[in-house]
C-alpha cells in the first residue's frame, strides 16, 4: 500500500487560476474547476517528486463506485490516476470523458 500523507492546502491553479479551497475530508490535488493536477507526489501528498509537469485529464473511468480522473504528464509522460471530489465541475468531467477537453493554458 502506497504511503498517504494529508495535503489538503489551498492553491491558486496553474492552468485556469482559478482560487482551489482545501476539500476538508481528504488531500485537494487537483483544480475542481479544470482538473489539472501537478506531478509532485511520489506517494499521495508527499510533495517529494521533483517532476512538476502538469497532469493533463485525458479519461474519466469507474472504480468502486468512484469517478477516477487519468491523466498524462506533460513533461515525463507518466501517467497517473486520482478519485474525482464532491465539487468537481461536471461539466468539465464530462468534457474530459468524451474527448473534448483542452486546457486553458
């Protein structure tokens, strides 16, 4: 099991600038508005990759009930996988799982 450090800061997104509030019941990674993550974590909210590229959403699966957002590095091309938050824009969920979805940046 993949070590879980509790991140739930605040942060302004690198993609669409949007003010991110923290989530209150897990770790924010990623913008409610857009989705777009950074690539900073080795372990969920360590903050120790060195990385830094943004993590663009390129699918929406299921799993154990959960939306689960994947997405790609665009700097290292790894690809990485994140259960989406209760505040979640929908719209933008659904853009990202047909296809639509393109960054602001």
């Amino acid at each position: 099991m993949k070590n879980f450090t509790k991140n739930d800061s605040e942060f302004i997104c690198v993609n669409c600038g949007a003010k991110v509030l923290p989530l209150g019941y897990t770790s924010r990674d990623h913008c409610n508005n857009c989705l777009v993550s950074l690539h900073v974590d080795i372990n969920p909210g360590d903050r120790a990759n060195d990385c830094g590229g943004i993590l663009v959403p390129i699918g929406i699966t299921e799993s154990k009930g959960h939306h689960v957002i994947e997405y790609r590095c665009n700097k290292c091309g790894k690809l990485h996988r994140n259960k989406t938050a209760r505040d979640d824009n929908f719209d933008t969920i659904l853009s990202v799982s047909n296809h639509t979805y393109k960054l602001k940046n």
